[in-house]
C-alpha cells in the first residue's frame, strides 16, 4: 500500500510541475504582446505627428513655387517641436510642379510626393502620394 500513495504524490507533484510550465509559458506570451501593444502605440503617436508635419510642408509649399529657382527648402516650424525637420525638394515635372517632402521627427521619418499644377494665377495642389512612413532606414 504504500508503494501505490507514493507513486501517486509523484504524479501529483509532475502534474503540478506541468502547470506551472504551461502558467509560466502562457504569462511570457501574455508579456510579448502587450510589450509589442505598447511599441505600436507609442510608434502611432509619432506617426501622427510626423503625417502632421507633412502637411505643415504642403501648406508652405505654394509660396516657393513662384520661384523656379528655389530647388529646396525647409519649412519653419515652432521651437516646441525641437529637431523636427520638414524639408521640400522640387523635382523636374513639365508645366506642373512635382515636389517631395521630408519630414524627420527623431529617428523616425516620412516622404511624400506632391503635384501642383497652374490654376488662375496661383498654385494647385492635385495630388499626393505617401512614399514611405517609418523608423528613418
């Protein structure tokens, strides 16, 4: 008889070893996920700021185009942003006015294209195209 109890508290103890096995694999999945859940919400915060300063690029950009020989420039930005940079390029286009813009917020950056074509005096801005949004590589 007593061979069979302890044959039975060593089962005991194995099955609950396996629990604590399973518990602890299950808690370190659990960990990953929410550390991969706190990276891209972090990551959506800045870009959101970085698509808002492309846009602070689109707006600048008309007041350059009236000089065709400004092939870049940088658009000024408030001091609270620090080393945000947004900078603009012309590129080659025809009658249009095909521009990129850059912007850098920290080690993450974003590019767009712009088209502008002459509408009634002024500038008009018909098309953009996100080129790239990410960890500035």
């Amino acid at each position: 008889m007593r061979r069979a109890s302890g044959s039975r508290r060593g089962f005991a103890v194995a099955t609950a070893l396996c629990m604590v096995a399973i518990a602890g694999v299950a808690m370190a999945a659990v960990c990953a996920l929410l550390a991969a859940d706190v990276r891209r919400t972090l990551s959506g915060d800045v870009d959101a700021q970085l698509r808002q300063l492309l846009i602070a690029g689109e707006i600048d950009a008309p007041a350059h185009l009236s000089d065709p020989t400004q092939q870049a420039w940088d658009t000024p930005l408030p001091m609270a942003l620090g080393s945000a940079q947004v900078r603009t390029s012309r590129v080659a286009d025809g009658d249009g006015a095909r521009l990129r813009v850059s912007a850098r917020l920290g080690d993450r950056s974003a590019r767009e294209d712009l088209r502008f074509d002459r509408s009634g005096g002024g500038w008009r801005l018909v098309g953009a195209e996100m080129l790239a949004l990410g960890d500035g590589r």
